[in-house]
C-alpha cells in the first residue's frame, strides 16, 4: 500500500528516527512506484496448466529468446522520467533520473535520483554489489542494508521481489521466470487471440497473464495482470508507445493500476539512452555520507 502521511509510513520510522516523513513520502513514493511495476512477491511453482502445444511453444521460444535478447544488449540505460502517483483522490508528482549498468560479472546495478523543484537532486537511491542504499540529501538522513527481498519489504512494506525491478526496467516479465522453469518445471499456458499472444502462470496464490501483441515480428509486452485466486485483479501493469532506443524497442509509458488500493502509477520516460557510458563511481555507495 502507498501511504503519503507520516503515520501511514511506519515500516520507515524505525529507518529514519526524529525524522519528518511529509518530507520523505514524495521519494518513498517513487521508490514505490518502482517496485510496483514489477507486480507483487511470490514463489513460483509447478501449476496443473496445459503445457503449450508445439507451434505455441515454438512462438513463446522466440518471444522469450528475443525479449532476453533486448535485456543482454541493453548493458547500460540512462533516462530521465516522470513519475504521476495517484492514490484516493490525491496525486503526487516526482521528476527522476535513472542510471542503469551491468559489472563486468553481469550483476545489475541501479542508481536513481528524485529531482527537486529547482531540478536538483533531493535524494538518492543505489542497489549494487548486494547492498541497497537510500539517502536524503537535505535532511542529510541515509539507510543502507543488504539488498534482500524481505529487508525492502520492511522498509516499503510493499510486497516486492528485487526480480520484479528489473523485470519492470526491462519491460520483460519472464526475466526471473526462464531458469525457474526449468528448475521448478514451471508450465506456461499459451494461448493466440487475433494478434495477442496471451501466456498465463501461477504463482503461489496468485495467477499472472501477459498479453503481447507482434509476437511474430518484433514482440512488444502490454499488459501484465495479477489475478488473485478469487478471480480480482490485484494489479496490472500497461506498457506502450514503445519506440526504438538506440536499436532496441522500449515503451515510453507505463501505467500501474492496483484497484485494492485505488492507486494508479504512471511513468513516462524521456530522452533515454541505451549504450552509454556511464561510470562505475555512480553505484559506489562509499562515496555517499552514511
């Protein structure tokens, strides 16, 4: 749940004492968004689905092998963007700038910036080398733990799976899910409607269905549902107006809706940059005050 008063937040209290959460809650929000694309935490396992007939399995082989493909070219993205949280009536509006990179070991690396109303950094957010950093620059008030699922959980407390970032970055659901089939016999259930590819799973107690349309060219996510067990949707997430980055397709919207919370989520991208240098001092979380 996305809280935006500083008695609805505390899973941060404990990370931030004495501190004034009005002012923390605009981040917190946009960390949030984040997680948030990537849909809720859960635990794969084998689920009683058909598996997919061959000419469908032969389709999803290719989605899969050309979606990887974007992921394992894309080794650094820049972008800035622009973040719209809207929860209850209420709407919120971040300005942000990502950094992305994979190490030479092909460990993924985030940086993040919330921009202030003069365009300048008001606080920091790195994930690297196993560790997760959040710092305020104003308030000079910093958290730096273990990069682990249930340590951001707390901190959030937003259900999140660390895979679920990148998945979201990547407008690529099955990021996490290829080894895992393979280890867990994961099924998929696959089914072609008109133009839609639609692939269904479970996962826990909870089912997820992504709907990909241009499947036999050049394949594009757009939507990613996550169904509870009771048939209501906990949340889906639309990605579009995808457009060509320095070779590879990237959408340049992304609409989170959670109808439990009455939260909506929209980030639009701007100006990114697939490809580009970007240093490693920037996921260096030594050189931020601790």
């Amino acid at each position: 749940m996305i809280s935006t008063t500083k008695d609805s937040n505390p899973a941060l209290r404990p990370f931030f004492p004495g501190f004034s959460f009005s002012l923390l809650s605009p981040f917190c929000l946009l960390n949030i968004s984040l997680f948030l694309i990537g849909g809720c935490a859960g635990t794969a396992k084998k689920t009683p689905v058909p598996n997919p007939t061959v000419d469908n399995q032969r389709v999803l082989d290719s989605v899969l092998a050309e979606l990887q493909l974007r992921y394992d070219l894309t080794m650094t993205l820049y972008t800035q963007m622009k973040v719209t949280i809207k929860e209850r009536g209420k709407r919120e509006e971040i300005r942000e700038i990502l950094w992305y990179k994979r190490s030479e070991t092909g460990e993924d690396q985030l940086h993040v910036q919330a921009m202030g109303i003069y365009n300048q950094p008001r606080a920091v957010m790195i994930a690297a080398k196993g560790e997760f950093l959040l710092y305020l620059i104003n308030e000079q008030e910093s958290v730096r733990v273990p990069l682990k699922d249930a340590i951001l959980q707390e901190i959030f407390g937003v259900d999140l799976r660390i895979s679920d970032v990148k998945s979201a970055i990547f407008a690529n659901p099955f990021l996490d899910l290829v080894e895992l089939s393979t280890e867990e016999d994961l099924s998929f259930d696959v089914s072609q409607i008109g133009a839609k590819l639609q692939i269904q799973y479970s996962i826990t107690d909870q089912v997820e269905e992504i709907s990909i349309f241009n499947f036999t060219d050049q394949p594009v996510v757009r939507s990613w549902r996550v169904i509870g067990l009771d048939g209501k949707l906990i949340q889906e997430t639309k990605f579009s107006d995808y457009r060509e980055v320095d070779g590879i397709l990237r959408p340049y919207r992304i609409v989170i809706e959670r109808p439990g919370d009455d939260t909506e989520v929209t980030i639009k991208t701007i100006n990114p940059k697939i490809g580009a240098e970007i240093s490693d001092h920037k996921f260096n979380l030594d050189l931020l005050p601790q």
